[in-house]
C-alpha cells in the first residue's frame, strides 16, 4: 500500500475502504499516459534489463507490479489490505504475477527468492526499519537489489523516512547504495512537490 498523504501500518488506515478511491491518486491509478510513462521509465532504470523476478512489498492495487510486469518481470506482490490484493489480481489477471495478503516486514513467501524487492511509501511505517531491511536483503538471490522509494512528507508534523537516514541504514546491508532525487520530476506525481521523495537502489 502506497500513498501520496502516507498512512501505512502505524496509521490505523482502513485500507480496504482506501482502496475504493485509492486509484483516483495521480501516482498511484496512473490513469494519466505522462505520469504512468514517467513511472515506466523509472522502472526501467532501476530493474534489471531482462526478465527478472520481483517482490513488490505494499503493492496496493498493483500499478507498480503491472509496469513490471509490461516490462517482462515475473512479480509476486504483497500487501496487507485483502481489498488491495484483490484489485491488483483483477488488475494484472493473466500476467505472469501473483498477489498474496500478508505483512511487507514479513511476507508470506517461504523460501523463495527474487531479484529485485521493490518497495514504496512502506519501510516508514515499520517497526525497527534496519530489521526490516535486513529480512528484505535475505529474500534477494545473489547479485539482487532493494529498489526503495520513499520521502519525508509534511512541515508541522513530518512524518516518513530521509534519505540520510536510510542510506544509514542501509550502510550494514548494502555494498553499493545509491539515491536519485524524485522531488523535481513533477511528472511522477501529477503535480509539484515541495518534499522529500526520492529512490535508493541498494545492492548487497
């Protein structure tokens, strides 16, 4: 589950009532050919060139999975809200995807592991972040990556995850870090942004 006004685990969001509107948001419904095109070139720079499998963690309604996905990307998804779940299903039916309901900080995958674990506006919302992304570097085959969008949103009561602190974090589970700044492409979110929203491409 993804917002554009973040609301994740700690929240107490029914996200099963969100997901009614929840595609009606610029950057995640993607209804708009430049921002959905805007999101595919992102992908296209931060997955592997050929066909890989990807784990997408609070995959809400699954837009992200299905770019993937169009990109030639086996995808499993996971998001805690059976409504999201079910959308995402509907929305990738007969791709080669598979959506599951369970906890992004512990997804129901056994002993599966994937190429790349793909992950927006989530780790924020999670207890104990650093354990977190440790359990998410033990999911990746050799040579995989973490793809992480977050931000810092809000100016009274901000509330998400900087970069600094992230990259922090990421320092005892990743060799190669690095963060692109997703601020000024005003084009991802259907509008300006005055935040903190950025990527970090993590490789153990």
């Amino acid at each position: 589950m993804t917002s554009d006004k973040p609301g994740g685990a700690r929240s107490g969001v029914d996200w099963d009532a969100e997901s009614v509107t929840f595609d009606d948001e610029p950057d995640h419904g993607l209804r708009d050919p430049a921002v959905r095109e805007a999101w595919a070139a992102r992908l296209r720079g931060w997955l592997p060139r050929g066909p890989a499998d990807v784990l997408d963690l609070g995959c809400g309604t699954g837009t992200l999975s299905l770019l993937a996905s169009e990109a030639w990307h086996r995808v499993t998804g996971v998001d805690l809200s059976p409504r999201m779940v079910e959308l995402a299903r509907a929305k990738l039916a007969g791709r080669d995807a598979a959506f599951l309901v369970g906890d992004a900080a512990a997804p129901p995958v056994g002993e599966q592991r994937f190429d790349v674990v793909l992950v927006r506006h989530v780790l924020w919302t999670l207890p104990d972040p650093g354990r977190v992304l440790r359990h998410w570097r033990g999911l990746l085959r050799p040579g995989g990556r973490l793809v992480l969008i977050e931000g810092v949103w809000g100016t009274v009561s901000p509330v998400g995850i900087s970069a600094d602190r992230l990259t922090a974090l990421l320092a005892h589970v990743a060799e190669d870090v690095r963060v692109e700044e997703l601020s000024d492409d005003s084009l991802l979110w259907g509008r300006e942004v005055a935040d903190e929203r950025y990527a970090v491409i993590a490789v153990p």
